[in-house]
C-alpha cells in the first residue's frame, strides 16, 4: 500500500486520526483496540530522519524539535503514537 491508501483505510476506521503533515513516510501502521482504534502509528526515528534531510537539521536539532513539536504536542484524543523501533534500543 502506498500512503494515500493507508491514510484512506485509517480514514475508514477513525476519521478523526491526526497525524504530522510531510511525515506520511515515517507511518508504520494504526493502532487496534477498544480504547485507541484507529491512531496512527509513526516511527519515531524516521520522523528524525524526514527532518534531518527535508530541512536540513542536525540530528540533535531533529531531535528537539520532535520532542517539542511533535511528540510534546497533545491534540486530542486522536493524537498520533510514536514509537522507537527496537534496533534503535542498542
């Protein structure tokens, strides 16, 4: 699936799912169950990446500004997740 698609099966399931315009890449997937159906899911890295080579940030100016604008910021209940892969643990 391409994003469009993506973004139009979670707009099937929760129209109301919010995500950070020009990160469509960093989308890994939605989120299942009672309480969250619906929210989509974004790599956390990724986004750090997308910001380092679209606007020419270092890492640790990627990395402030995800903390501060993006992961920091709440918008409702249909606030997107993000997730730190695992191979970014070690």
């Amino acid at each position: 699936m391409n994003n469009e698609e993506v973004l139009d099966h979670i707009a099937e399931i929760n129209p109301d799912a919010m995500y950070p315009t020009g990160l469509e890449d960093a989308i890994i997937g939605m989120t299942t169950g009672i309480a969250s159906d619906g929210l989509i899911v974004l790599d956390h890295q990724k986004c750090v990446e997308i910001f380092m080579a679209r606007d020419g940030m270092s890492h640790e100016e990627a990395l402030e500004w995800m903390s501060y604008n993006v992961t920091g910021a709440f918008m409702g209940e249909h606030t997107p997740i993000f997730v730190d892969m695992k191979e970014n643990f070690f």
